[in-house]
C-alpha cells in the first residue's frame, strides 16, 4: 500500500507545525475560549514554581476562585508547564501543545482511514476534516478535547497492534492511564471507544481476540496504579487527598430526579447531543445521510457487498455514536465539548463516503492534491494563519 505520506510531505508538516508555533508565540496569542484561557494560565503560573507542586495547580483567583484546582487531574497542564519551564512563553506553550494534539489526532485518523479504505479516501481526510464546524471552533485550543482524542486514538491503534504481537502491550495502557490524568472520569469515553473497536475489528487484523482483552486488563490495573499514585504525590504536596474531592465535584451533579424528570431530561440531552453531531461535522455528516437516501432501495445489497473493513469502520461508528450520545444523557451535566470524540468519528466516516457520493468533491481534491504540493499540510498552515489574522474578527461559530 502507497505511504499516505511522502518523505517531503513529512518534513514539510514539520515545518509547518514549527511555523505556526513560532507565530503563536510571536503574536502572543491567546484564545477567547474561556476553558483555554484558564488552562494556558494556570500551566503557565505552574511553569514559575518548583516541580514539586506542578501536580497541584491553584485557582488564582481565575474565574474569581482561590484555592486547590480540582476540577480535573493535571494531566492537561503537564506538557505545557514542562515547555514553559524550558523557555517557551508559558500561555502560547499551552496552545501549542493543543495544535500538536489536533495535528497527531488528524494524522491517526486519516492513517486509519488509508489502512480501511485506501491511501486515497486517507489523503482525502485529510483535507476534509480540516473544513467542518468543530475544526474551526477548535482550531487553536488550550483544553482536554484533543488530548483526550489522541489518547482513545492511540488505544485503538494498540489494540489493532496486540493483536500481531504482545509488545503492543503497553501502549492502551498507557494512553488509557493518560487519559485517565487529562480528563479523570471523561476516560470512560476511549474506554467505550476501546471496547467496541474490539467488537468490530474494522482494519480486520488477525490474531487472537483475548490479547486485545488482556491489554485491557493491563489497562485497568495500569489506570488503577496512576490513580493511586497520583493521590499519594498529591497529599504530599497539599496534605489533601485529590480523588475524594474531585468525585464529589464532578459526580454529585450527575444524578438524576425523579423518573418523570429523569425521563425529560434523557431526551432533552439525548437531542442536544444528536443535533451536534449532525452540525458539528458537517458537511460530512450530511454525505452519511445522502448514501443512506441515495442507497435505500438496496441498502441491504449494498450493506452486505461492502468490503469487511469499510462495513466495520461504519458499524465502529455508529455504536459508538449512539454509545456515547446514550452515556452522555442521562447526566444533568452536559456539554457540546462531552461528544468531541464520536462527532470526530462521525466526521471521519462522513469524510470516507463523500468522495463517493459527490463525484465533483472528489474531481475538486484529487485536481488540487496533484498541483499543489503537499495539499493537506499546505491546507492546514493556510487555516492556522488565517486563524490567527482574520480569526478575532470574525463571528464565533457556537462553541
């Protein structure tokens, strides 16, 4: 199979990516987003003080608040306070870090992408989940939504890795106890993600089936680890254990009322969630609905001529859509930024049939992939200073 990357096209997304760091830091930026401001700030007020205390962040008076940050673990605060620390300014550092996520987050998918349905359909994820709602909210972020993308995405390619061989072992351990530290009980969603990348075995890889389980045995005992270690480097520094104060915080307002409102609720947020991944990745999600119109009469035929692993990817798609949308739910707690994963999923599917479905979209990319040189990385270095210039001025697309 075709790399989906050339030697060139590599270093030039390396340049790109040392670019639009460099500008970050030269403008000074900082994001309107409230979520990302407070993070950039507090890393780069952790950066100023000793190691010792990097695992115990404070308010500092952000978001008029004092005392011990405990609204989630400190993972996300982690790399930028060590970058800051080296010398990069500490709140550009966070941002950073952010695009460094989206950037190794896209390249997973469209490398999934290209293993699934071929190097072309990866190029094309390439280009095209760059141009959708939730890429332009997030395009320059300081907050969990893409480190915890990286995380369930490198657990599902540990998976498909145990599978041919046990020294794949460590790796969703590893980015499952990395969640784990960036998000505290947001794990749960890779988690979901993990489990039923198994069920469906998209990229078809042979092997045995118990690996990939006993990776995630190794990853329960390894998450279990972090948390009680983590909770012993805290008490040390604060003389408070972390995890009690931060369940209550973050599980206390998930309960529900009453059956009759409990039941208002499910659907309330049930539709909230439905509606934003039909938005959020649009146009894409759109491509999925027109397959499904233009191919009712046989969709059946269709579904079952369907090469194995597009017709597992899609089946990865859809559970874990509905998965997530009926985890999110029931909680009184919500948020767009909760289904920032299973939206990418949709998005990524959407992108792999919409080549297909509208031949002109593909003749326009394939046209411009082969004029200009290294399309997707010029894309994105294109999108990223366009951020940064006209970005402020332009109305904030719903967040």
């Amino acid at each position: 199979m075709p790399a989906l990357l050339s030697g060139r096209e590599t270093i030039i997304w390396i340049g790109g990516f040392v670019l639009v760091s460099t500008l970050l830091v030269l403008t000074g930026f900082t994001s309107d987003d409230p979520d990302s401001a407070l993070y950039a700030a507090l890393s780069a007020r952790l950066a100023e003080g000793p190691v010792s205390h990097w695992i115990a962040p404070e308010w500092w008076g952000h978001w008029d608040s004092e005392g011990l940050f405990r609204e989630h673990p400190v993972g996300v605060l982690l790399l930028p306070t060590l970058l800051g620390a080296m010398g990069v300014p500490g709140v550009q550092a966070a941002y950073i870090v952010g695009i460094a996520a989206a950037v190794a987050s896209l390249l997973i998918i469209a490398h999934l992408t290209a293993r699934i349905r071929g190097p072309i359909e990866g190029r094309f994820a390439l280009v095209l989940l760059q141009i959708m709602p939730v890429a332009f909210i997030f395009r320059i972020r300081a907050n969990h939504e893409y480190p915890m993308l990286l995380c369930l995405l490198v657990t599902i390619i540990g998976i498909d890795g145990v599978r041919r061989s046990w020294r794949w072992l460590p790796v969703p351990a590893a980015a499952l106890a990395a969640a784990l530290l960036i998000k505290g009980v947001f794990v749960a969603i890779p988690i979901l993600a993990a489990a039923i990348w198994i069920l469906c075995n998209p990229r078809d890889v042979g092997g045995s089936a118990w690996r990939p389980i006993a990776a995630c045995a190794l990853a329960a005992v390894a998450m279990a680890g972090t948390a009680a270690g983590y909770d012993v480097l805290y008490f040390r520094v604060t003389g408070e254990p972390f995890w009690e104060a931060y369940w209550s915080r973050q599980l206390a307002p998930l309960a529900l009322s009453a059956p009759i409102g409990g039941a208002s609720t499910f659907l309330s947020h049930f539709g909230f969630y439905l509606l934003r991944l039909l938005w959020h990745p649009a146009p894409w999600s759109f491509a999925l609905l027109a397959a499904v119109w233009t191919w009712r009469r046989d969709l059946g035929e269709r579904w079952r001529a369907m090469p194995t692993g597009p017709r597992r990817a899609l089946a990865f798609t859809i559970l874990f859509a509905a998965a997530s949308i009926l985890l999110l739910s029931p909680a009184s707690r919500f948020a767009e930024r909760y289904a920032f994963s299973a939206t990418y999923a949709v998005a990524a599917a959407g992108a792999a049939v919409a080549p297909s479905i509208w031949p002109a979209l593909r003749h326009t990319i394939t046209t411009l992939d082969r004029v200009i040189p290294a399309l997707p990385a010029v894309c994105w270095m294109v999108l990223m200073v366009l951020r940064l210039t006209i970005g402020p001025y332009l109305p904030r697309i719903s967040t």
